[in-house]
C-alpha cells in the first residue's frame, strides 16, 4: 500500500523494518525494496519477492558514516584513502564495494567477501533508515529485470498489495540506479555508470579503471548483459528501416519533430532542451508508459554517451539485449 511521508508512517516504515518485514522506499535514484541487512529471513524475502538470482548480491544503504564499520571489514591504508576521497561524494548516487564485515549474514553479498554501500540523499530515504535504526539491504523495487520504479506507483504496479509498505516521496530527481565503483582491487573499479560519472570518479581518484561487460558480469552479477528491459522490442531511431504496419511508441530526447517515416502511436518528449540529467530522470517512467500501451515496439532515441549520457546509453543497450 502506498503511504504518504509523514512523521508517522515513517516510525511505522522504521518499525516494521526492525520486525523483519519489507519496505520500499525512495531514493533519489530509484526505489528500493528494503530490508534489515543483519537479519538473513528477511533478505532473503527480497530475493523471493523479486525473483531475483541468488548470485546477485544487494547493497547496503546506510544513514551516516557512523553506520560504516558494522558492515566493513579491515581496510587497507588505500582503501581509507579512496573512502576519504569519495565521501564528499556521500549522501548521493554512488555505492561502493568494500570488504564485509563478517558480521553481515553473506546471503546480503551474495556469498561474496565484499559489500556494497550507499548513502542516499534523499531526505526520506534519510529519515526512513534513521527510523529503521539499521544498515537496511535494497535492491530496486521491480522484478528481477524488468524497469526500475521512480515513482511509488511503479513500485505498485510491481508489487500490488505484497508490499504493505510503500513510501512515497515523489518522482526520483535522478532517475537511474546509482554508479557502483568497487574499491577492493589495485585500482577502484567502474562497475556500473551512473549519474557520478567516470571523469568525476577519474578527478577525485586518478586513475579509474572503466566498466568492462565480461569481468564486470563475474564480479557484480547484476551486471548483465541484458537488463532493465520492457515486455515491448525496443529499438534505437534510425538502427534499421521503421518496420510498416507496427505499432510504435517513440521515446524523444529533445524537441526534434517526428521523421515522416514513422507514424508513432504514441511520443513521449523527455526533455525539450535535450537535456542529459533530464532525460534520465524521466527515462523509466517513459518506458513504462509505453511498455503498458501494449505496442508491437518502441522506438528511442541516442545520446552521446558523455556524463550521465553514458550512464543512459548503457541501460537501453541492455534494455535492447537479446
Ligand atoms: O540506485 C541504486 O543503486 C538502487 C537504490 C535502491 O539504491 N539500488 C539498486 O540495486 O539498483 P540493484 O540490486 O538493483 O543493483 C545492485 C547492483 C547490481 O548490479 C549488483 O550486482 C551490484 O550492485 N552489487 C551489489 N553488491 C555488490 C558487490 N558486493 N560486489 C559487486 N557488485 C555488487
Ligand atoms: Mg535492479
């Protein structure tokens, strides 16, 4: 059910937390289905809802950096100081994988020695793990590949009445999961492109290895090569000739008129302007709209794959993976 964000429901979203049960809620990325990341029952209810792979470890959203040493293991020197030089980046859309804590149940990393961390920014995601008063474990809250929700209602439409409790608070602002950088090799790791971009990461750290899709599917098996995807065929404008006799849906970057060839049922403009930030806010939302229209397919634009621009382009390739 979806509840508004008062003081109220939040001690209640807090509380159900602490008895083991499921949450969503939102962050500025997308929402997040939540639960105690020390109590393994109901982790493991997050798999069982999402049909999730049981190797495909969550991550772990915490309220302050106090909340950090009870899900770290030792750090190295190096790692203390990568963590120093990115925790300006902290709260916002960035996670980072760390070595775990022994303390955390293994069934939150998916087996793995390490961890994913993220601090969220959103004021109520804040107040919600406050409330919680625990490191709470969330994946997005849709199933296993299919869109991620940026409004409570996707998360709704995802879950029905399985999730007793779903905060709202609004329309994400960013619109795409968070970066995931992994700090536990010789160098930090893009795992996956987000709204903290490569160059961001590259100007706080130097050097920054790039996301790579072979080893990266073996370290973060979330990584898959195909993703974040509709029911619909989803195809980029102009990739081959518009298909006669469909019909389409369009997802428009900017304010470009229609090519004549195609007779879109449907367009969604994302940003009038084209703007990067603004197109990945509204992406999913967009795909969604489209994807329940029950079209025979969806056409969408590109971007050139710079800042959050990349961050955008890798989710429709994987949308678009067979
Ligand atoms: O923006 C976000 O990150 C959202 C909100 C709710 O925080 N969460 C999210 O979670 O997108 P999820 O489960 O949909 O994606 C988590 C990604 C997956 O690609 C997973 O493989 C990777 O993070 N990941 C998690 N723990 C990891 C670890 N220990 N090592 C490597 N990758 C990890
Ligand atoms: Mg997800």
């Amino acid at each position: 059910m979806i509840l508004e964000a008062s003081t109220s429901n939040i001690q209640k979203a807090g509380l159900a937390i602490r008895a083991g049960y499921l949450v969503a809620f939102p962050t500025e990325t997308v929402y997040g289905v939540g639960a105690d990341a020390f109590n393994p029952t109901a982790v493991e209810a997050i798999y069982a809802l999402k049909g999730r792979p049981s190797s495909n470890p969550l991550i772990v959203h915490i309220a302050s950096l106090e909340w950090l040493p009870q899900l770290t293991g030792p750090l190295s020197a190096q790692q203390q100081q990568w963590l120093a030089k990115l925790t300006p980046l902290w709260p916002g859309p960035l996670s980072l994988v760390l070595p775990r804590n022994v303390s955390v149940p293994s069934i939150v990393s998916a087996g793995h020695p390490t961890i994913a961390i993220r601090m969220p920014r959103h004021t109520l995601a804040q107040e919600f793990l406050r409330a919680s008063g625990t490191p709470v474990a969330a994946p997005s809250a849709n199933r296993s590949n299919y869109i991620s929700p940026t409004t409570a209602a996707h998360v709704q439409a995802e879950f029905g009445e399985a999730l007793p409790i779903i905060l709202d608070g609004g329309p994400c602002a960013v619109g795409i999961e968070s970066t995931v950088l992994s700090l536990v090799g010789p160098i930090p790791k893009l795992l996956r492109l987000g709204s903290v971009s490569y160059s961001a990461l590259q100007a706080l750290l130097g050097e920054v290895e790039p996301p790579d899709t072979a080893s990266t599917q073996t370290i973060s098996p979330g990584m898959g090569a195909k993703h974040y995807s509709p029911r619909t065929a989803l195809q980029y404008v102009g990739s081959s000739p518009a298909p006669g006799g469909k019909r389409m849906g369009l997802i428009r970057f900017d304010a470009q008129p229609v090519e004549a060839t195609l007779k879109p049922e449907k367009i969604c403009t994302l940003s009038e302007a084209g703007d990067p930030e603004e197109i990945a806010c509204r992406l999913y939302a967009a795909l969604r709209e489209l994807d329940d229209l029950g079209l025979d397919l969806i056409l969408v634009d590109r971007c050139a794959r710079t800042g959050v621009g990349a961050a955008i382009m890798d989710r429709l390739d994987r949308a678009m993976a067979l």
